[in-house]
C-alpha cells in the first residue's frame, strides 16, 4: 500500500520544566505547580495519554490563537521574548493540521514512544490544578492502542529512529516535524505506516 504523501508526522516532547515554575525566574509563581503530574522530570506522557491529548511548554505566552497573552497567568514572558527556536515550534504546533501523525517520547525511558492522530485542532486550555498550566498548548489526539485497550507502546529502533545523542539530532528537540526532505525520515515514516499497521 502506497503512503498518503499529504500525510503529515511530528514529534513532539511533553517533558520540560519551563520558567513559570521557577519561582526565581518569573514575576508571578502560579500556585499549585507542578501539580499531580508529573511525577519525575516534569513528564506529562500519562496526563497526555490519560486525557486524549499532546502538549508543547512555554505557556505564559497565552494563547497563540487570540494573541495579547489571552489567558497566560505567570507574567514571565511573551511570544515575542521567547528565542527564534522555541517561537517556531509553538507556531508551527498551533497549526498542526487534524489527522496528522504525533510522536510523544517518555523520557523517563530512552527509545520508548507513543503514536497518535491528531483528533481536534489547537486549544489553550488550563485549570490548575486540575488541568496544569504547563499542558495549556494542546491537541486532542486518538493514541494508539493495544489489545487490551492501554496506550500502545512503541520502540524507537523499530521505527528507524536512532536516539544516540548527537549534536543537533531532532530526537532531543521539544518539537520537530518529520519530513520527506530527508532520506532517514522517509525511512521513519514508512518504519512508523507498518508499525501502525501491523
């Protein structure tokens, strides 16, 4: 079966202690975060996993929608402070189009990962603590499931992905899309229609 070209696959990161919850970085401490999640490494895959979602950090710049901050609650930083790198991943995340594919790494374990389709467009959503500042970018996303019905769990070297550090490999980046520009993702996302498929 012959891919669909249109298709369009990212990776993206859900871990990440950001500057709103470093009290000494940020004007005004939101209470109660981190909240229940997460547990270690400020590691949100089972938030995510749990709710239907994929997030990206760098909440404090509100809602990438509306503008003006529209609903930021730290008052440590905008968009427009924030550097070139981390700028593009929140724009390019917030038009992340539906039916797209998402990678989301479980840091606490190298080499695991879960796929998704991105199930509704972008959302700035939070109620802390029930719903974590930290998770306020997001995307309704339909994980994909094993046979008993939990998250399906996925291996990185069966999907072509090569997690050794090296320098300015996109495995260790908050936010990439994995493109055919390059031969090694073609093969990634061939790696990634069978592994779904079978």
């Amino acid at each position: 079966m012959e891919r669909d070209k249109r298709m369009r696959y990212f990776f993206i990161r859900v871990n990440g202690d950001t500057e709103h919850n470093n009290r000494k970085n940020c004007k005004a401490y939101v209470p109660d975060e981190p909240p229940e999640y997460p547990k270690t490494y400020y590691n949100y895959y089972e938030y995510c996993l749990k709710d239907g979602f994929i997030r990206i950090g760098w909440p404090d710049v509100g809602d990438l929608t509306s503008g003006e901050k529209k609903g930021a609650l730290a008052e440590s930083y905008s968009l427009e402070s924030v550097k070139p790198l981390p700028k593009k991943y929140l724009l390019s995340f917030s038009d992340i189009p539906l039916k797209s594919i998402v990678l989301m790494p479980n840091k606490d374990i190298p080499g695991n990962l879960y796929i998704g389709e991105v199930s509704n467009p972008y959302r700035y959503y939070h109620d802390v603590p029930r719903a974590p500042y930290e998770c306020a970018h997001r995307l309704g996303v339909n994980w994909d499931r094993d046979n008993h019905g939990g998250p399906r769990l996925y291996d990185a070297t069966d999907l072509n992905i090569v997690i050794t550090v090296k320098w300015r490999w996109w495995w260790r980046r908050a936010f990439h899309e994995i493109t055919d520009d390059k031969i090694t993702d073609v093969r990634i996302i061939d790696s990634i229609n069978k592994a779904r498929n079978q």
